[in-house]
C-alpha cells in the first residue's frame, strides 16, 4: 500500500498550463488572429484590385455554372473565386510569417548559438564509454599486482 499522495487534478492542470508549449501556442493564436486582418486587407486592397483588371475587383464573383441555368442563387455554381482568394490569403500569410519571423528567428538562433561555442572555447568533450573505462580499470589493476611482485 503506497502512503504517497496522488496528484490532484488541479496540480496536474497547472503543470500542464505552465509547461513552454502551451504558452507558446496561446501566443501563435493571439498573434494568428491579429495577422489575419493585415493579410486579409491586404488581398483586399491590392491583391483583388489587381485581378480586378482582368474582370471584377472580388474574387468571390468568380464561379462557374454545372447546370443549364444558373441566375441569382440558382443552379449548381463553383465558387471557385472564393477559394482561389482564400488559398492567397493563405499564401500571403505563409510567406510573411516565413521571412519576417521564422527566417530571422532562425538566423538570430545560430548566431546566438554560434557566439555560445566561441565562448566555450576549443573545449572538447569527449565521450567515454563504460566499456573503455572498465578496460582501464583492469590494466591498472594488472599494472599494480606487476609492481608488487616485482617488489617482493
């Protein structure tokens, strides 16, 4: 019988609010929300005026018809403006969060971690393993019973 006190549900539920990962995530979502409203205005204001010169300035009026008569809401009609607009939203916003946060924040890393290793120096860890230190070990022990004997 284990006298050790279960965690309550409460501890376990501030561990996990408190853990890097969680934060991180609530902040991606903030920051996602805001940066919506940039890209969007920004397939709004230059991208469909821009496919504007082609035909219309909204990319939602873009569909096709399946049926034979498709006036107002009627009939079969793919809308594929709407989805040829939110797939450049998409684009847009991949490319911005790329260059402006993940490609600086990935050069500024290596050179963080690049000035930590000029920092430590020419410092060599080098790794042994328990086999080589047993075998060590064992000629020390064998080089001891040799400078015995040969005091006897």
């Amino acid at each position: 019988m284990s006298l050790k006190k279960e965690p309550s549900v409460w501890q376990g539920f501030k561990a996990f609010l408190m853990r890097g990962n969680v934060v991180d995530l609530a902040v991606a979502v903030v920051i996602g929300a805001a940066f919506t409203n940039i890209v969007s205005s920004v397939v709004k204001g230059l991208i469909n005026p821009l496919v504007g010169t082609i035909g219309t300035t909204n990319l939602d009026n873009y569909k096709s018809c399946l049926s034979e008569s498709c006036k107002g809401n009627q009939g079969i009609q793919l809308l594929w403006g709407s989805v040829l607009g939110a797939t450049l939203t998409f684009v847009i916003t991949a490319a911005v969060v790329y260059f402006l946060m993940v490609l600086p924040m990935a050069k500024y890393l290596a050179r963080v971690e690049a000035r930590r290793k000029a920092r430590e120096g020419t410092h060599e860890v080098i790794e042994v393993t328990e086999l080589e230190v047993l075998k060590e070990i064992r000629d020390e022990l064998v080089a001891q019973r040799a400078a015995r004997r040969d005091e006897r």
